[in-house]
C-alpha cells in the first residue's frame, strides 16, 4: 500500500480554490531546525514564482498537534496534508514564503524554536526576518495565538480560520476540546489583552461548524477584541461548515481565501 493509500481521506482533501503560479512555486524541503527537546525537526520552504532582489515576507504555518498523533490518526504529519502544502502553494503564488514543518513532543516549544531559526537564518533561507506572518487553523488555532502573545514584536499579523480562540469569560470549551482532540492549549489564563496591539488578526468563521463549543469561543474572542479596540477582521459564512476552504466547494469558500491571502499580502507587504 503506498504512503498516498494510507493517509486518511481528510488529509488528501485539497484546497477548494486555485489561482495563477500555484505550480510554478519553488519549495525548499526538509530545510532542518532545532526541536525543543534538542532533536531535529525539518520545514519545507515554498517561495513565490517571481522572487526578485528583495526578500519576501514569510507565513508560518502554526501547528497544535504532535506528528506522531497526526499520523496515527491521518496517516501523515500535518505539513504533508495536502490542504498545508495547496495554503502554502497559494501564499507562496501571492509573492509571500509559506513555512511548514514537523514537530516532535512539544508542538508549543516547537513553534517557537520553527520561528526562532527563520529570524536567525533569514538570509540564507531567502526571507525578510522582519516580516514575519502567521496562518493556523481549527485545533492548531490555540497554539498560534499563544505564539502572538509570546512573541509581541516580532509577529506582523495572523490568519485564522474556524479556529478554537480562547477560553473566555470562565468558559472552557478550548479546554474541553483540547482534551477531545488532543491539539495543545497554552497558557492557564489566556486573555485578549495579552496579544500585540500592532498585529493585525483576520479571522474566518464557519456559521455551521459542528465542533462542540468553537464558534462560542470565536464569538467571545471578536467581542473582546472589539471592546478592546484591537486590528481585526472578521468573515462569517452562514452556511459553511468546519474546514470549509478544503468541504464547502463554493464560491463564498474561494472568496474568503482570497480575502485572507490579499489580507496577509497587504500587512506584510511593508513596514511601517
């Protein structure tokens, strides 16, 4: 049976959007990095078609789970799903470096040491240190904010789609859904204020997404970020469910794709 047969049907479900020099994208793979336990993990490098003189943004993609869960249960690690490698094809197609990597024990320390070493090797990796972006999604969600909060200064923005937020208000839906599915939940008391007042979120919500608690958790989240007068945008699909930009074959899907690679682009375009 080949590697192809094995992963589970989720894992081989591609993008639902496509667009002009998603093929023609360079990447760079296995590019190795120090793990937190001191052990060697890797990231593949997709860098846009028409690199020129200067050094492109980057896109971390943020992972919440350990490789080894995600490939007993999906039969492969997160970055060789084909909805990571169609994002980072379609970031690296909208003139930004899209990062993917593996992860070992500590998906949280894991996170930092993969943003840690694109800040140290910024030169020879091909891309500008000093803007640096995030994307994450459903269970990773929880891990990229908590990169946020960790890391204030060095993060330009994030994109978010249908993801568990923050447990909020004496909730505990991100906890509870930590322990379903096992995706890591930094931090014991979480709070919006903690996030960088000067990077901006874009945050995709799915009106139909069946997971127990998520949108409850979005909703408490953009509340609270409104109240605090934080940079965010938010696109709600009415009838989209969980994972829409890989299920939900419409155009409201390829739109609200569209709306968070021009998002990305445009706040990582320049600095200030």
């Amino acid at each position: 049976m080949s590697q192809e047969d094995r992963r589970h049907e989720i894992a081989r479900k591609k993008v639902v959007y496509r667009m002009p020099g998603m093929d023609a994208v360079t990447v760079r793979r296995d590019e190795v990095f120090q793990a937190a336990d001191g052990g060697a993990l890797a990231m593949d490098l997709y860098h846009p078609p028409d690199r020129k003189s200067e050094a492109p943004p980057a896109v971390l993609f943020v992972v919440g789970y350990r490789d080894a869960g995600s490939q007993r249960i999906l039969g492969c690690r997160a970055k060789e799903m084909e909805s990571f490698i169609g994002w980072a094809r379609l970031t690296a197609a909208s003139g930004m470096t899209a990062v993917t990597y593996t992860t070992g024990a500590d998906p949280v320390a894991d996170a930092r040491a993969a943003l840690r070493h694109l800040g140290q090797r910024a030169g020879e990796l091909g891309i500008d240190a000093a803007r640096i972006g995030l994307w994450s999604c459903s269970g990773h969600v929880p891990n990229a904010l908590s990169l946020l909060m960790e890391e204030k200064g060095s993060l330009k923005c994030a994109a978010l789609f249908y993801g568990y937020m923050l447990d909020l208000d004496g909730t505990s839906a991100v906890a509870e859904g930590s322990r379903a599915f096992g995706f890591v939940n930094p931090g014991a008391e979480p709070s919006v204020a903690d996030l960088p007042r000067d990077a901006p979120l874009f945050i995709a919500r799915a009106g139909r997404d069946e997971m127990p608690g998520l949108n409850g958790t979005i909703d408490r989240f953009v509340a609270a970020a409104l109240i605090g007068n934080l940079p965010v945008t938010v696109v709600n699909l009415p009838a989209a469910p969980h994972a829409f930009d890989i299920l939900d074959d419409r155009e409201s899907s390829r739109e609200a794709i569209r709306q968070s690679l021009a998002f990305l682009r445009f706040h990582l375009s320049a600095l200030d």
